[in-house]
C-alpha cells in the first residue's frame, strides 16, 4: 500500500511515519510544507500524480488557534482551501483520504461530545477545521476523518510537544500553575496512528471521534506529567481566565468515541497509562540527548 503523509515534521506524523517504516508492507511518503504547500494547486496536483498513493493522511494545518484567530484569512487558507485541493485530487487520482480535524468544535457545557451532537464553531480555527471536513466529505464520501483529543507525542526537538514543555518548566520553577476548568481528553499520538491505520485496514470510513480512553482537566492533566517524571514541582490549580487568549476557546473539549463502539473497534487504552509509556520514551530520548 502507498501512503502519502502531509505534514511530515509534525508530532503526529511524525509518529505515524516511524510506525509504518516499521512495516514493509507500506510505501510511504512524507512531505513537509517545503516539499509540499497545500495551498498551492499545482503542489498537490503534482505530488498526487506523480506518486499516487493508495491513501493519503492529512493532518497538515495550521494549529495555533490563537494565531488562527488573528489571522482568519491564512487559518482558511491552510485548513479549510488546502484541505479541498488535498482532496480533489485524492479522488481525482483515485486515493482514499484520511484528514485531522479537531476536538475543539463543540462548548463549554462539561460532558463528551459524539459524532452525532450539534458543533458549536467558538474560534476561527474551529471553523477552518470544520469547513476543511466539509470539502472533504463533498469531495470524498468515503474518507475517513478523525478528530483526535489533546495530542502529545513526537520528539524532544517538536516545539508544540506539550509534555516535555512541561518537563522543562517544572526544572526552573518552584510552582506551575494549570487550569481546572478546561476539560479534555490527552491522546498520545502513536496510538492515533496505529488505530487510523487499523481504520484503513478494515475499510472503516466515515467520522471518528479517537481519544485515549478517559477525560480529565489541564490541572490533572499537568499533575500526572509530572508525577511519571518524578518531579515534586506543586501545580496550583488556577481559573482559565489567569491565562489571556484571543480566541474563545470551549471550556470542554472531552470526546465521547461513540463511532468506534459502533464499529466494533477496540478503544485506545487510558490516557494515564498513554503518558507512563510517552514518559518513559521522553527520559530515554532526554538521556540520549546529554
């Protein structure tokens, strides 16, 4: 099977990418944005053609939300506009197409959100995502789109990796402070990679709701980190509003996986356990890189 991956220095494809070189049955291709932009036309229809992937996976996009809000017309241009050419010449060339969309589409009412519940569209980037399923499904009805929890994984080096982040922080702080009324669901992004690839195998289009299993606050989120660090740096609990934001993001961001129930499909195992294994991947990383 051929496999285009967009995206390719990011932390999830990152992941993805180190799993199938894992395997010889795949063809891989992974692109960055200086191989491959997007938003460029004849980018993507050159790439397609020439390679022309069984599957494509999509999780390309601008993802700071807040820079998203300050700058709409670039937040469509690379979620929304880019995801409909990545699209049109998926089907145009005959390639099935995964695309990641997010877990920031719904409210701030405190409870899990399914495919099947009514999205809420707060921020820019929320919209730029959704739209970008949108195209998708118009241009190819038998993708399969994933909305994925809080993401952590990748390398060291990923500026966006949220755990190390946090590692760092507690080396130069008696205190952190993280937030108990923001809610969500951490997901580590090898095992979204392993469970889109079984989406894949077994023909499995269609919305996906795909978190680690269980939910959990900033604050908890944050004390757990550290805690498989061995760390004793005290997290305070703090309000969301200790933190200016230009973009209303929801208050709850918790994924009910309702479709891969209905699939029959095995869940991801607990968060908690998701970030003992990623910790225990970090310190080895950490050790190689003294």
């Amino acid at each position: 099977m051929k496999i285009l991956v967009t995206g390719a220095k990011g932390m999830f494809a990152s992941d993805l990418l180190g799993f199938l070189d894992e395997h010889d049955s795949y063809d891989v291709m992974g692109l960055d944005r200086a191989s491959l932009d997007i938003t460029n036309r004849e980018s993507v229809k050159n790439v397609i053609k020439d390679y022309r992937p069984d599957v494509i996976i999509h999780p390309a996009a601008q993802t700071n939300v807040d820079y998203c809000e300050q700058n709409p017309e670039e937040a469509y241009s690379v979620n929304t506009f880019g995801t409909s050419l990545v699209a049109f010449y998926a089907r145009k060339y005959g390639a099935n197409l995964v695309y990641l969309s997010s877990c920031g589409l719904f409210g701030d009412e405190v409870k899990a959100y399914s495919e099947y519940d009514k999205v809420v569209l707060k921020s820019g980037y929320a919209r730029s995502k959704y739209l970008g399923e949108k195209a998708v499904t118009q241009q190819c009805p038998e993708a399969i789109i994933i909305r994925p929890g809080w993401l952590f994984g990748g390398t060291i080096n990923h500026p966006k990796n949220f755990v190390y982040k946090r590692y760092l922080e507690a080396q130069t702080k008696d205190f952190m402070e993280s937030t108990v009324d923001k809610w969500g669901c951490p997901t580590y992004t090898l095992d979204l990679a392993k469970k889109i690839i079984e989406l894949i195998e077994t023909d499995s289009f269609g919305l996906y709701h795909i978190t680690n299993e269980g939910s959990t606050t900033r604050f908890d989120y944050v004390t757990e980190i550290l805690k498989n660090f061995g760390l004793k740096t005290e997290v305070v609990p703090v309000d969301s509003s200790k933190f200016l934001r230009s973009a209303p993001v929801p208050d709850c961001e918790i994924l009910d996986n309702m479709n891969l129930r209905l699939s029959g499909l095995q869940p991801l195992q607990s968060w908690k356990q998701a970030i003992k294994e990623y910790v225990n991947r970090i310190q080895t990383e950490i050790s190689q890189d003294l």
